[in-house]
C-alpha cells in the first residue's frame, strides 16, 4: 500500500511539474499585458468606447491607448468586435521583450480557476478556425493517435526481438545487422520522417497516381508515415539492448553445458537465453516508449495531423489555453505504459535473494 501510494505522489508530482513547465512560455512578454490600442472613426471618441469596457480607462487620447485590467488585454481585444465606430483593436507592443513572473503566475492562477469550473482551455482549429473546446476534442485526439501508435510500438518490439535472434543466430547476418543499427543510431527522427515522406512523393510520381496519404486532409490521417517511424525509431534502441543481453547470456555456464549436451544454438536461443533476456527487455521498454511518443509528435507535426503530440509540436495548432491540458494529456498517456510495464516486470520477473 505504501509503494502504491509512493506511485501516485510521484505521479501527481510529474503532472505538477509538466502544468508548470508547459506555461512558462507565458513568462515572455513581447506586449503590454494591461494595455491595449483601438482605431475608431469619426463619430465616436475614446472616452465613449472606454464607458463601454468596464475596468478600462483613457491612456492617451491621441493613441488611442487604453489601459485594462491587469492580463485581460487579449479579452478586452475580443470585445471590442462587438463595439460599433471601432475599426481595430491591437495589444501595445514592448520595446524589447521580457520575462515576467509576474504575467507567468497570473496565467498559472487563471487556468486553474478555469480547470476548477471544467474549462480546459480551447484551441482553432487549423482547417475550418473555428473555436474547439480541449475536453471535447480529447478523446478524437487520444483515438486518432493511438490508431498507429499502439501498432507502431507492438511492431517496434516483434522487430527487435525477431532481429536480435536472427543476428544471434548467424554471424554475418548479425555483423550486417549491426553496421545498419549503427548507422540509424546516428540519424535524427526528422530526417527518417523526411525520407519516408519522399519516398511516397517519388512513389506517386513514379506511379501516376496517389500512393498514401502525406499530410491530414480534414478527417482523413497519415497512417502509414508516423506508424514507420514509432516502428522504427524504438526498435533500434530494443534491438541494441538485447543484442547486448542475449551476447552476455551466450557467455553463461548453462549455455555452454546445454550447446555440449547437443542442443543446437538456436534451441538455447529460444529455450533459455531468450526466456533470461526478458528482464532487460522490459527494463528498456519505457525508454524506448518514451522515445516513440517523442517521434509519434514529430511525425504528426510534420504530416499536420492534428493528435497529442502534433497539438503540441505544430504552431498550428497551439493555444496558450489549452497547451498545459494536453501536455498533462499526453504524459498520462506516457504514465499508463509505464504502469503497465511495471505490472509485466512483477508479474514475468522472478527476483532471487539470498536468504538470511
């Protein structure tokens, strides 16, 4: 009962710190957060528009400046649409940017007051611009990823253990294997993404006709691009800890004594060495889970999808309302593998100890 508890304290923590962290771009200010500029016409003056925004006062007359509350500059922008003898609104820019705490703890403090009423913030949607609420778009989000995450992950771990086998197996086939997971170690995910995104662009071409699919078109998602890359990038990680792993078994007394006893080395293989390696491949799997999240959000930003790591990756798409939501969002999602890699480890594991 303690560990469990122990979990969810670090659990709640890890929330806390990412809600922080996924604010702290409101800590820069490049305009003034209580100051806004209109543009009227002829048959209204400044005083008349400042009546009708309670809270703001007259500035300077001749700039047409008003001052509001502190941080409700972008608010009071919006009501200014419905003002007659306004033709525009615009916040007051600062003369070089800055770093506000102040601004950060006000941001901080009006989400939690909206996350208190079930207001977690709203983003535009990129093709229609229209206002969407985060709660209500969550679960398309949640389902649009997982349609080529989870596959991708599931195929990430067949490969590497199906690789690590083989080139356990043979030799040549195992130094082959080798040499190419060296040199995919070495690429950046954007550049296998780019590269598999070209690859269809020249298959197109080549073909004379649409292929697959490359960038979101409204409801219809890249499915084949963003599930290459989660497959890919994890299963090179595995595959280098279990060619570790299974190397260090093969060295082990109890392969030595069954390989004299006759059996083959493929029979130790999947007999014995495989069954001991399962430890270090659930030691890796949250590490190489974490690194499929962070490539599933590089591929959905650059294939404009609009899911969990897309949202928060794409300009496009980012809202300072909704940002904290969605990243707290996404390390659940994070935090739920973990759990259940936790819950595999205890359950296939058999820890040994000397007894005292």
């Amino acid at each position: 009962m303690k560990l469990i508890f122990r979990w969810l304290l670090l659990g709640l923590f890890t929330l806390v710190c990412i809600f922080f962290l996924s604010n702290i771009r409101n800590a820069f200010l490049s305009t003034q957060p209580d100051q806004i500029r209109v543009a009227i016409g002829p048959d209204t003056s400044i005083r008349k528009i400042s009546e009708q925004m309670p809270g703001s006062q007259v500035l300077n007359e001749k700039a047409g400046l008003l001052s509001v509350p502190y941080g409700k500059s972008w608010d009071y922008i919006g009501r200014t649409t419905s003002i007659k003898g306004i033709f525009r609104a615009t916040t007051v820019p600062l003369k070089h940017p800055i770093i506000s705490w102040r601004y950060y703890g006000f941001s901080i403090k009006e989400q939690i007051k909206g996350f208190a009423h079930g207001d977690f913030g709203k983003f535009r949607n990129p093709f229609n611009r229209k206002e969407v609420a985060v709660l209500g778009e969550l679960p398309n989000m949640l389902l649009r990823t997982c349609t080529y995450f989870i596959p991708g992950l599931l195929l990430a771990i067949v490969l590497s253990v199906l690789f690590a086998m083989i080139a356990s197996m043979f030799r040549r086939v195992g130094a082959m294997m080798d040499g190419t997971h060296a040199l995919l170690v070495g690429l950046p995910d954007f550049f296998l993404i780019v590269l598999i995104q070209l690859g269809a662009v020249y298959a197109t071409k080549y073909v004379g006709h649409f292929v697959l699919l490359i960038v979101q078109v409204g409801d219809k998602t890249p499915f084949l691009i963003p599930f290459l890359t989660i497959a890919l990038i994890p299963s090179v990680t595995i595959y280098g800890t279990l060619r570790v792993a299974i190397a260090r078994e093969l060295g082990q007394d109890y392969v030595v004594t069954a390989l004299a006893k006759g059996l083959t080395r493929r029979e130790v293989l999947i007999s014995h060495v495989m069954r001991n390696v399962m430890a270090d491949l659930l030691a890796i799997l949250p590490k190489a889970t974490t690194l499929a999240l962070a490539s599933m959000a590089v591929a959905e930003a650059i294939c404009g999808i609009s899911g969990l790591g897309g949202f928060i990756v794409s300009p496009a798409l980012q809202s300072v309302s909704s940002m904290s939501a969605i990243c707290m969002a996404l390390a659940l999602v994070a935090m739920a593998f973990h759990v259940f890699y936790a819950l595999l480890r205890k359950k296939f594991i058999v820890r040994t100890g000397e007894v005292v």
